[in-house]
C-alpha cells in the first residue's frame, strides 16, 4: 500500500461518490495511521477503536509527546497503561479531543474577529477579564 500523496503539506482523500477532501498534515497522519492498521492485518471497522501510543496522538494533534501526557494527567484525554506502565489512548478520543480544540478555536477566532470589528481589541485573553476601555460617543 502506498502512501497519501503529500503536497505542501497536505493530501487528498476521493470518497467512493467522487468527493474531493482536502487533508491537513494531522488528519494525513491519521488516514495513514489508520491504513497501517489495516496493513497490519488488524481490521478497522466501526467497532475497531485501537489504542495508539502517545507519540501517535501527539502527531495528530500537532504537539509534543509531553504536552499529549499533560492533557492525560489534566484528566482530558482517557488513557490506559499497558506492559511496563507505557501509556495508550483510543483512537476516537484523539480525534474527539482535536475536535473540541479545534473547534474552541474556531470560536475564540471568531471572537477575537468581533471584537476588533467592534473596536474592543483592550480584551486581556490571557487575565481572564476586560480591561478598561472607552467606547467613542
């Protein structure tokens, strides 16, 4: 089985009706990864939820394999530990967890978007409060 081609950084996927669907480099990892499962002989159904390794997750969310543990022991990413204590997540909740990220930050974008067409761009994101501002009369 060959590889997704990669263009720049992305690939493209042709569902069975003729749609075309561009991929970003993390959704590439994950058709790839799910391919190697299917290369591997392990079946990968609707009912098959495999448990990767962090490094995996960590490639498809595009962060580092520590950042992927910070999430687990945060308590956002369920995981399990196999053998001598390695950790493994499910499949579906990466792709659950990047979902809700990249979701939240759609919305944030979309805010911050807003507010500066509102002139109200004084918003300390990281305080957690609105900074003082003046609206012109």
């Amino acid at each position: 089985m060959s590889p997704l081609p990669i263009e720049d950084g992305y690939g493209l996927f042709v569902d069975t009706d003729g749609t075309r669907v561009t991929l970003d480099k993390r959704a590439c990892g994950a058709v790839r990864m799910t391919l190697g499962v299917i290369e591997g002989g392990k079946s990968c159904t609707s009912d098959d939820d495999p448990l990767i390794s962090t490094g995996a997750a960590a490639e498809m969310l595009g962060v580092s394999r520590r950042t992927v543990t910070r999430i687990m022991d945060a308590g956002d990413l369920p995981f399990v530990r196999e053998g001598k204590g390695h950790r493994r997540v499910r499949l579906s909740e990466v792709l659950r967890y990047k979902d809700k990220s990249d979701r939240r930050s759609e919305v944030l974008s979309e805010l911050r978007g807003y507010l500066h067409d509102e002139g109200l761009e004084d918003i300390d994101f990281d305080g957690g409060h609105l900074a003082e501002y003046r609206q012109e009369d």
